[in-house]
C-alpha cells in the first residue's frame, strides 16, 4: 500500500462552519493526494459529513478556501465540484427506483449526438463496458429497484465515472453490504486507486480503514485531531484519536447487581435473519438493562423487530421466563407481555393527530371497554396518573399528543407500555432528538423500571449514554454480535472498537481506559 | 368548543340549503315533498355512512354501486323462486357481506390498494349480476314485507328515512364510543404506529369493509322494493360517487383518520335536497351534473377558505 511521492489534488485551510446552536467545523485543515484513499472518521457529529459536503458543493463554509491543482477555487454549486471531477455517493443513494440501470448511470447528464438526438447506443456501449469492469454482471435495462444494494452502489459509482472523475467520495459505503459484496467492493476501490482515483471514505468501520485506506484524518467536535498513515497506525490508537479525554465520565455510577442473581427474562440465541442478523445471542435478567450499541446497518432494529414479532428469523429461539416464545405480531408480543418503543416516534410510535389519552391507551384498549362503551372516566383517571408518574408536561390529556415536544412524546409511548403492564421493555433510541433534561428523566425511568424487575433492552447510537444506564452493553457490527461486556467492565475505546468491527477483546481482558489515554 | 363549532358548520350548510331552497322553490316546503326528499336521500345515505367508515380508516369502497345491483337482482329472484321473505333479506344481505369480506381481504391480508381492490370488485359484481340474470331486469311482485322497506310508514315518517337516520345513530354510537370505532380512526390516522401498538388492523378494516358492503346491500333490497324488480345493469351505477360525495361534503378526508358520522349524514342530505331542488326547477339531467359538481367543490372549499381568511378552520379532530 505504498504512495507514490504524493501530489496534492485538493488542499482544503481553515475551513469553518456554524450552523445555529453548533460550530460543525472549527479551522479544519484536509488535503487530499492523487491517487490515495484517504479515510475520514470521527464519531456521530465530528463534523465528517459537513465536510464532505462543502467539498462536495453542496454547502459553503463560512471561512476558509480550496485549493485545487495549486489554484484556489470556490464551489457554489456542486456542478462546481463536479466540474472539477469531485463526485459523492451518498449514504443514501440517489437513484431512481423505476429508472433502468442504463438511465441512471446517465442521470443529469445524458448524451447527445451530432444531430441533437439521444446517444443511447453510445452510452449503452461505455456504461456496459463500464460496469462489467466493475463486475455487474445483469441487465442494463433492469430498473434499479430490482438490484441489490451491492449492485445499486455500482451504478452510483458507474454514474460518476462517466463524468470527469478524479475524486469519489463515499460515505459509509460498506454500511448496507454484506461479508462477500465487501469484499467485492474492496477489490473494486483498489482497482479505481490504481487507476489514479483519489477516494475519500466516511466511515466507522475499521476493516475499511485497514484494509484499503493508506491515510486517516479523525475529526472530533468539528476540529481535526489527528492524521496518521494507516501503516503506522493501531486500532487502539485510532480510538484514543477519535474519543480524546471525554470518556472518562459516566463510569462512576457503580450499581448494584443484584439482578445477576435473578432469572433470566429474555434469552436470545443465535437468531438470524436472511439479511442481516448472524447468530445473535444476549440474555437479559429480569431487573437489567441490556444496551444495544451499533452504527446504523449494524442490526439493532432488526434484533428488537424479531423480539416483537414483526420480523420472522430464519433461525434461533427466543425464550422468555425460559419458555420458547415466537410472537406472530405486536399484539401476541404485548399479550407475552413484551412490549417495544418504536425508533421513530412520529411516524411508528404515536398517532400524533390524536389526543394523548387515546395514544396513551392505545396498547392496553381492552382493559377500558366497557359493555356499552369506552370507559372514559376510568382511561382518563389512569393516563393522568401515568402522566404524573412520568413527569409529563401537558395541558389537557384531551390534546393532540402531535403538540407535546420530544421528551414528552417519548414519556407518552413509555406510558403505553406500562399500561399495557409489559415485563420486557425493547427501547429503540428512546432518547433521539429530545433534550437533555427529557433525556435524564428516561435515564431514570428506565433504571427505575428495572429496579422493579423488568428486563430492558435499550438501543443508543451514542455510546455515553449506554455506559450510564446499561448494566451490560452487546456490542454489534453488520449483524454480528462482536462484543459482549459487563458494567463493572465497560471500557468505551472497546465498545468503540467492537462498534466498529474489531472482535472480541482487542484492548485486552481489563482495560484501564485512563492507561490507555494517558 | 371543537364539537360546537362542528355541529354548527354542519348544521349550518343544511340549514341555509333548506332555506334557499324554499325560496327558490316553494313547492319544496310542502311535508310531501320534504318526505319525497327523506326517502330519495336514504338510499345513498345509508351507503354514505358505511363509505364513511371504510373512509376513515384509509380506504374507500368503489364496490358499493353494484353490490346495490346484485342484491336488487338476487332479491327479486328469490322472491320469484319462493323463498321466505327473511331467507331472501338474509341470503341477500349475506352476498353483500362476502363482497364486503372480499373487499376486506384483498386490502387487509394481500395488501391491495383499496382503490384497486374495490375496482375489482365493482367490475365483478355488477357482472355477477348481470350473468345470473342474462342480463335481463327481474320484474316481480314483492310481498308486503319488503315493500314495506320502501314505501312503508311509521309515525307518518318513511320507512327509509328511518333506516338511515338508524344506522346513522347505531354508526355513530359505535365509531364515538366503541373500541372498535377508535381502532379505525387509529388506524386511518397512522397504519403503522397502530400496528406497533398492537391494534388488530387486519381484522378491523375487514370489518369496515363488510360493514359498508352490508349497508349497500340494505339500500340495494329498498331500492329494489321501491322498483319492483332487479335491475343488474341499470340500478346503482355511480352511487359510489354520490356517496364518496357525501362523505367529502360531510368534511371527511379521503386520507383518512379523520370525519365525523353526522358530517357523512348531513353530506347525503345535501345531496338529496339538491337533487329535488333540481328537479322541482325542471333543470336538465345534464345540466343538474354540473350544478352538482360546482356545490361539492363549493362545500370543499369552505374549510380551505376559511384557512385562508385565517379563521380556524380545523375540521380534522373531531372523532365520532
């Protein structure tokens, strides 16, 4: 993985960047060499994709300047960058779905012929010899929504290169794929480097980063802490960069653990799904809570949909009070007294047009039919004592759950659960998008319910708060379990690592965090 | 304040009708007229209330128009083979609930877009229809009973303007303060955060469903009665589109989650009255689409127009 003696394509100074309420990017320095692959990584809201959208066009910084060849260069649009021959696949790929491969391939920029006329056979001919290079080995004119994921990201990346293409940015390009399409992916990456590509890769994960990337700039709170040669770099070290000193809070907290001597309430083994899920085995005692930490693709969603039964596994049991339990949907999943806080409160966990005593409700109807109607006094009295309990701030039960903010929101759907009297509490990201002061009272919440004896499963992007709240952490990474730890074991850098797609203990048995960063 | 303000707008639209209709035309104040009325808007009222329900959940039921057809026709020809009146009313109303379960499954279990599913069925039905008939209209001679379903009288009032202000109260009751009637609007407000709650979706809009078909099997018997014969081709056709008007002038959204019985209710007496406005004025048939077409865009505009003039406009939250 040598360079060559590196030219600068893009040298990027000083750039800044504030959004309201945030400084995304403070005086970042960021070149990029012809040739390499560069990776970019930081955690969630370094400033990574900031970046990378400034170079991209897509947005202007608020100070600083670009150079490219040696010349200084503004981007005002991304025809701008691309212009220059800057291209960015985007997580989230923008194709259209209904449009054949060929069609995408020349999205917003098709090709005409001397006489005006579409040059279909032509670019037939160059996207065909294209993408068979790339090994896509179906059909031009399938429409994309038909392909793979492996295969969509070919024709993103097919689509810029047929434009002028000296650089490919790609964020979290592995992310959707599996063991063998990245594989496939890497060989693809290698082949473009060698044919003089400069590659940028967002990513979280570290075999992209090992594997192919000969540098790594870490961004952490919109600054630049760090650059090294992948070569000369350890997985360890690659952490320490990315977290700084801010981890050492949040490990004070010591709990009891007396839950250890309790059952065992939820017992996951080696469920699999057809698409992600590999072999997923955790338990959770009755009075624990058991965090779920992972990147987006990592499977956490799917391993609480399985549990609710919205999902089918192609393999494994799931046991509960020891029994062998596979629910046919949510309402079996409630009646087993397993209950879930959908991930997207607006759109999958409340009814946000109706009142709050409906949403409240909503999951535990049954206990307030009455033989000639809805008992209202009786479901009225109960939502306001669970809105008591929980600390909710609302006018009248009567409006629209829709007016309550974030943290309120997510109290109503925690309500439902404990009206619907569930044991077993599957939180996905209870605390996205929803301040502090809301985020603590969950905290609380849900080590109190635990105290009483429930068994939580709680899903968190941001590390910090499972350390807080969780009692142990499994560790996930494209739908493998890579790590399993304890309270009294918790070491941020390994769950980082293990996040990241390191198995097992890298860092060794009993990690002193602080050695580590000293 | 909220339901007030609702009871008054409906109130209001049918109100002010009532009186620019009376003075347009004088004849329409007389008692006979006024039960002329009644009658005529009960057969796409009854329908409208059941659209309403299958609306409110998210759906919508294009099948209504000839279920009405297949069930005049089976009607009179069971009465020609002889079967007891409550075997006819029964069997008939039957085959409208298997056309409402149909409807129900290919929405709820194979995941059809209702509009699709109940296009279908439209298309069968009336075909069914006019197979088992060749064709042809069934002239029969009803006995008393089911007359009676038609020009029958109770305390002076018509016996169909009693069905629908009966199924109105029985619709209302159960959408307002039954389970049920909460799940539905739950579910037409958003499908997936009531299935995660653990609503019984499936089983709740194949309710709604067949509920609506039911209804536009009992507004098929009076019309056949009233008729005295089936009529596979011609009886229903378009009704599904007077109903879906009358639900939209009722303020409920096609979106579903949201509208009220009584608006549903109102909407098909708007209609009844213009339709006898119409014709005491000796409008054209032609022209009286069009007039119809204006006054259901009129009565759809009133709640944007009052966003516009910034007036809370709101008609969306009123469940029941």
């Amino acid at each position: 993985m040598e360079v060559q003696k590196p030219d600068v394509f893009i040298a990027m100074q000083g750039i800044s960047k504030a959004y309201p309420g945030v400084q995304a990017l403070s005086n970042v320095d960021f070149s990029i060499h012809s040739g390499e692959i560069l990776a970019l990584v930081g955690e969630n809201g370094a400033g990574k994709s900031t970046l990378m959208r400034i170079l991209a066009g897509a947005s202007r910084p608020d100070a600083g300047s670009i150079v490219a060849d040696g010349r200084e260069v503004t981007f005002d649009s991304t025809a701008a960058a691309h212009s220059l021959g800057i291209s960015t696949i985007y997580q989230e790929l923008m194709l259209i779905p209904d449009l054949s491969v060929l069609e995408n391939v020349y999205l917003g920029h098709l090709r005409e012929n001397r006489w005006g006329m579409l040059d279909w056979s032509g670019m037939r001919r160059d996207a065909g010899d294209l993408l068979s290079r790339l090994g896509y080995a179906g059909s031009l004119d399938t429409p994309v929504c038909e392909l793979s994921v492996a295969e969509q990201q070919l024709v993103e990346i097919a689509k810029a290169l047929t434009r002028k293409c000296r650089l490919l940015i790609m964020d979290e390009p592995t992310a959707p794929l599996n063991r063998e399409e990245v594989e496939h992916f890497f060989d693809i990456v290698r082949g473009l480097q060698a044919s003089g590509l400069s590659i940028v890769f967002i990513t979280h994960h570290l075999n992209e980063i090992f594997e192919i990337c000969h540098r790594v700039v870490v961004l952490r709170q919109g600054e630049r802490v760090g650059e090294a040669m992948v070569s000369e770099l350890s997985e360890s070290r690659l952490v320490e960069l990315m977290l700084g000193r801010t981890m050492a809070h949040g490990l004070q907290s010591k709990r009891s653990i007396a839950h250890l001597n309790a059952k065992i309430a939820l017992d996951v083994q080696a469920i699999s799904t057809p698409d992600l899920l590999k072999d997923v085995s955790f338990s959770v005692h009755k009075g624990e809570v058991v965090g779920l930490a992972g990147l987006m693709g990592s499977g956490r969603t799917e391993i609480l949909r399985v549990l609710y039964g919205v999902d089918k596994p192609s393999a494994g049991t799931i046991k509960i009070d020891g029994e062998p339990v596979m629910f046919s949907g949510p309402r079996e999943a409630l009646a087993g007294g397993v209950g879930l806080g959908p991930e997207d409160r607006k759109s999958e966990g409340l009814v946000l047009s109706m009142p709050i005593r409906f949403n409240a409700t909503l999951a535990s109807m049954d206990r307030y039919s009455g033989t000639f109607a809805i008992l209202k006094g009786k479901e009225a009295a109960r939502v306001k004592a669970l809105c008591e309990r929980l600390e909710v701030k609302y006018n009248s039960i009567e409006d629209s759950v829709g007016k309550l903010s974030g943290g309120n929101q997510q109290k109503i759907i925690l309500a439902r659960l404990l009206d619907a009297d569930v044991d077993i509490f599957l939180l996905d990201e209870p605390t996205r998008g929803i301040d502090i002061g809301a985020k603590e009272a969950i905290f609380e919440l849900v080590r109190e319910l635990a105290d009483k004896g429930a068994a939580v499963v709680f899903v968190s992007s941001v590390i910090e708060e499972l350390l807080r709240v969780c009692d142990s952490i499994v560790c996930l990474n494209l739908g493998r379990v890579t790590g399993v730890q304890q309270r009294e074991d918790f070491s941020m850098p390994q769950i980082m690592l293990n996040v990241m797609g390191s198995d097992s203990d890298t860092l060794g048995n009993s990690p002193d965090p602080a050695s580590l960063l000293a | 304040m909220k339901r007030l303000r609702f009871i008054d707008s409906n109130i209001l639209i049918l109100a002010s009708l009532f009186l620019i209709a009376g003075l347009v035309s004088p004849h329409f104040w007389t008692p006979e007229n006024l039960l002329n009325v009644a009658r005529a808007a009960s057969l796409i009222g009854i329908i409208a209330i059941g659209m309403n329900v299958v609306i409110i959940t998210g759906g919508i039921d294009l099948s209504v128009g000839s279920v009405v057809a297949l069930v005049g026709a089976l009607a009179a020809s069971f009465t020609i083979l002889g079967l007891p009146i409550y075997a006819t009313v029964f069997l008939t109303l039957a085959v409208a609930a298997l056309v409402g379960l149909v409807n129900g499954s290919m929405v709820a279990h194979l995941g059809f877009q209702p509009f699709v599913a109940t296009l279908v069925m439209m298309t069968i039905v009336r075909g069914v229809g006019l197979v088992y008939t060749d064709g042809q209209p069934i002239y029969v001679d009803y006995p008393p009973a089911i007359e009676f379903l038609s020009r029958g009288e109770l305390l002076g009032l018509p016996v169909p303007a009693i069905l629908f202000v009966l199924v109105t109260l029985v619709t209302w009751y159960v959408m307002r303060f039954r389970t049920i009637g909460r799940q539905m609007y739950t579910i037409g407000s958003n499908e997936r955060a009531a299935c995660l709650a653990g609503v019984p979706v499936r089983r709740t809009k194949l309710i709604a469903y067949v509920y609506c078909s039911v209804l536009a099997g009992l507004s098929g018997l009076i019309l056949t009665a009233r008729m005295g014969s089936g009529e596979p081709g011609q009886a229903g056709v378009l009704w599904e589109l007077d109903a879906i008007a009358a639900v939209v002038i009722g303020g409920t959204a096609l979106l579903g989650g949201r509208g009220s019985v009584w608006g549903a209710f109102v909407g098909a007496l708007v209609i009844g009255i213009l339709s006898n406005l119409f014709n005491l004025m000796g409008v054209d048939p032609e022209w009286q689409n069009v007039a119809k077409g204006a006054i259901i865009l009129l009565a759809v505009l009133v709640p944007v127009a009052r966003g516009w003039i910034g007036v809370n406009g709101d008609r969306g939250m009123r469940h029941g």
